[in-house]
C-alpha cells in the first residue's frame, strides 16, 4: 500500500521569503508523485508532477520539487512567495498498477504581508 | 474544452434525506474518479468508473452510498439516508488514462451540508 505524510500542517511565511513544503512518501512499487494546490472552497489544481526522468521539476506559478529517491521524498519549494500563494497544498502520489491517487493531509500556507 | 463540471457547488440536506451528487468529465474522459475531503483532511479515494462499469469501489462506504457512469449522461454519486458524518466536499476527477494514472483533473467539488 502507499502513503503519503505531509508533516507540516501549517507553515507561516513572510512575503518574498522562501517556502519549503516536505512531503514523504512509503511505497513498494515505482510511484508517481504531484503537488496540488486548494485555494479556499475551490477544487484542486495541479502545479507539478513528477513521473520519470530529471528529479527536478518545475511547475506553475514558480514552483519546483525534488524528488528524492533515497529519501522518499517529494518537497515543494518556491524562492520568494507572494501573498497570492496563500492555499492549502497537497502532495499526492499514484503507481502505474492502481487506480488512485493516494493524498497527504495537506499544508496549510499563509503568506504574511 | 471545458474542465471537469461537478453541481450543484453547494448541496444541503436534512438527516435521513437523498444527496445526489452530479460530475461531468472532461470531453474525451471515459474514467471518473470521487474522493471525499472531510474537514481538516487530506482527499480519500471512493470509487473509480468507467462508462457503464464500476472498476474499483475499495473506498466506498459500504451502505448508503452508490455511483454510476451511465453510458449517456453525467456520473452519480448517491447518498442515501444522509447523516451529519457525510457532511464533507465530494471530487469528482477525470482522467483520459485508467491505470497508471498520470494526469487527472478535478472539479471544484460539491460542498454537502447536513442539518
């Protein structure tokens, strides 16, 4: 079975600090791996994924994450955030034999003027 | 294109009533996915459809709750005999793919209320 731990919960920042959001995965088999991100009473869009090749990867509104083998982990950072990525983020993750994507409890991320 | 279509946003029910729950994929989607956000939760996995056959229900409930993918029309999410523990925002994905699931999109979800 996989799953997914995000273990912040909530992560303050100031506004044009960087961010890094972990995400730890446990799996048996070769996984895929996302970023979502939930504005309030909204649905969730995809910012990066991840399924083979450079382990860096780059996504929308200035995103990236490394996966890390080794590690097992999926971490989202952005360089300088602005008060616009004030969201809930999701790391979720999938395997080329299910049929679902597996998700972490989420981030919580308010940006501080 | 249209994204995922899921109505109505907002759906309150009184205890012991029907919430029927409506998600129109993507066109050229044949696979659907639900998952329920309860409060202060990650998104939990219910049931995956193709057109006219339920593929994987592992993470349905096992009373009160069904789905259907008829071959003409939206997919259903049906709870019967609501209770306040289904108060929750329900997701509706789709997919071009089935296994393997690279890409999927998701609705904006429906918000159901039970009082």
């Amino acid at each position: 079975a996989q799953s997914v731990t995000q273990l912040d919960s909530q992560v303050p920042v100031f506004e044009e600090a960087p961010v890094e959001l972990r995400c730890n995965y446990s799996s048996s088999v070769s996984v895929y791996l996302f970023w979502y991100v939930q504005y309030p009473n909204q649905g969730l869009q995809l910012l990066l994924k991840y399924l083979s090749g450079s382990t860096l990867v780059k996504g929308i509104n200035g995103f990236e994450a490394e996966f890390n083998k080794s590690q097992t982990s999926f971490h989202l950072r952005k360089p300088s955030v602005h008060i616009s990525d004030t969201a809930e983020y999701f790391c979720a993750v999938s395997t080329n034999t299910g049929n679902q994507f597996y998700f972490g409890t989420g981030t919580s991320l308010t940006v501080i003027p | 294109n249209a994204g995922v279509m899921q109505n109505p946003r907002h759906l309150v029910r009184r205890r012991g009533q029907e919430a029927r729950l409506r998600c129109s994929p993507m066109k050229g989607h044949s696979h659907v996915y639900w998952y329920r956000q309860l409060p202060e939760e990650g998104l939990k996995f219910m049931v995956y459809l193709q057109k006219e056959n339920i593929i994987d229900e592992s993470g349905m409930p096992k009373e009160r709750f069904s789905a259907e993918f008829p071959k003409e029309g939206p997919s259903i999410l049906r709870i019967q005999q609501v209770v306040r523990g289904d108060s929750a925002a329900y997701f509706c994905a789709s997919s071009p793919l089935g296994t393997a699931i690279t890409e999927a999109f998701f609705g904006q979800g429906t918000r159901l209320t039970v009082v």
